[in-house]
C-alpha cells in the first residue's frame, strides 16, 4: 500500500484522557496487514500521514484482538488543525517500508 489512501474517521480519546487516535477502516487494515512485511515492535507498522495541512511519519498499531489498526494523533497535530474528541477527521495514509 505504498500510495496514498485517503479516510474519515472520528478522532476518539482513551479512558485516561491521554491518548488520541483515528482507527483505520477494517478493509485498509487488512491490506496493510497483508502488504506491510514482518511487524515491528507492537505489531506496528510504519506510516506517512497528512491530516489538514501536517504531514508527519508515526506508526500504526493493531487494536487489541487483531482489530483494526489505529493511528495515534499527536497533541501538536490536534492543536495545528484545531481538533477536538469525537470530530470527523480526513486522513491521508501511506505505508513506508518497515
């Protein structure tokens, strides 16, 4: 999945309130678990995302049970794209090589 592949999803928040993620839709998680090699550390695998106008490099992590994956959204990306829990965000997501 070396393209970019474009989605929306809600931003959501852990039980403790540290944590943002945007899980990714269940066919896509499936192709990347497919094409993305031997996992890394967590099973995560790494990735190129834009959301608005950043674009950073972070890894995706399979949910627990082998689910789908989710994206961590760090606090500098919410806060440059003014992003509050529960909003709907547009994600473009490239694998890199693991």
């Amino acid at each position: 999945m070396g393209r970019p592949e474009h989605f929306s999803a809600p931003l959501w928040c852990v039980a403790d309130g540290t944590w943002r993620f945007v899980t990714l839709p269940e066919e896509m998680s499936e192709v990347i678990r497919f094409e993305s090699g031997p996992p890394r550390g967590f099973g995560s695998v790494r990735v190129e995302v834009t959301i608005g106008a950043t674009t950073w490099r972070t890894s995706v992590f399979p949910s627990a049970g082998g689910g789908p994956y989710v994206l961590p959204v760090k606090a500098a990306v919410r806060r440059a794209e003014d992003l509050g829990d529960g909003e709907t965000v547009t994600v473009t997501l490239r694998t890199l090589d693991n």
